[in-house]
C-alpha cells in the first residue's frame, strides 16, 4: 500500500481485505488515526485489523476510552467520541500510550482533539457515499 491510498468498499468482506492489507504495513510505534460519521465503518475496520494480529475481539472503547489488546502486536485503541476535555486524555496518561516503541495506537474520532495528535501519524478517513459504498482514504504525515 503506497500513501496516499483511497479505496471505494461496497462490502464488509472488502473493508476486512482491505483491513488485512493495512494491517501488513503496521508496525510498532505507529499512529492511526481514524476519522468519519457515525456508522461509516471505523470501529468495524478495527476490529478487522486486529482480528490480523490474532486479537480475536475487539470492543469499542467508546465508554472506557482506551481498551488494550496483546496480539501478535501491542495494540492502544482510543475513541475520542465521549472526551470532553483534553484533559481527561492527560489523566489516563494519554502521552505515555503515545511513545510506547512496542505497540500501535488506534484512535477512533481523532478529529475531535486535533491538538492532541502527533504530527508524524497515519490519518485514515472514511466517508458513506449516496450508494452506502464507504470512501476509505489512508495519508501519511510527517
């Protein structure tokens, strides 16, 4: 997968395939961002990520705001969704998830806490088109 990437789904199985591929890239260290309406397929394409890294479920961190999973790969899964304030990210120790060499940080609605973000990260933007297809678009930036 070459950056930037954009890809039309029609279906969950292609998000999955795409999700696999994704997944053949990630490494320790990494930022990824995600970002899209309610119901595009963020939490769905997670969950097929990690299913790549033997985590065979994964639940939505939307009410504890991060949930951890130890796979074949480390993975820091954060849902921006119900944060109110910056601060609550700094009281769970947010940053420390961030420099951790030895796994992968996803973060669901990362767009809601821009200023939080490192600027070196794998943005990953989701749209439902008229058709219900879903828009996936993968960014580096550095």
């Amino acid at each position: 997968m070459e950056f930037p990437y954009s890809v039309i789904v029609t279906t969950e199985q292609e998000t999955a395939e795409l999700a696999g591929e994704f997944a053949g890239i990630v490494k320790p260290g990494d930022i990824i961002a995600l970002n899209g309406e309610l119901g595009a397929g963020k939490t769905f394409f997670v969950k097929s990520l990690l299913k790549n890294f033997g985590i065979p479920y994964a639940g939505s961190p939307t009410f504890s705001i991060v949930n951890e999973y130890e796979g074949s790969l480390h993975i820091n899964h954060f849902d921006f969704y119900r944060i109110n304030k910056v601060e609550e990210l700094y009281d769970i120790g947010f940053e420390e998830y961030l420099i951790r060499d030895n796994s992968a940080t996803l973060i669901e609605w990362a767009g809601l806490l821009p200023e939080v973000l490192p600027s070196e990260r794998i943005e990953i933007s989701f749209e439902v088109n008229h058709d219900f297809s879903r828009s996936i678009t993968f960014t580096r930036l550095q």
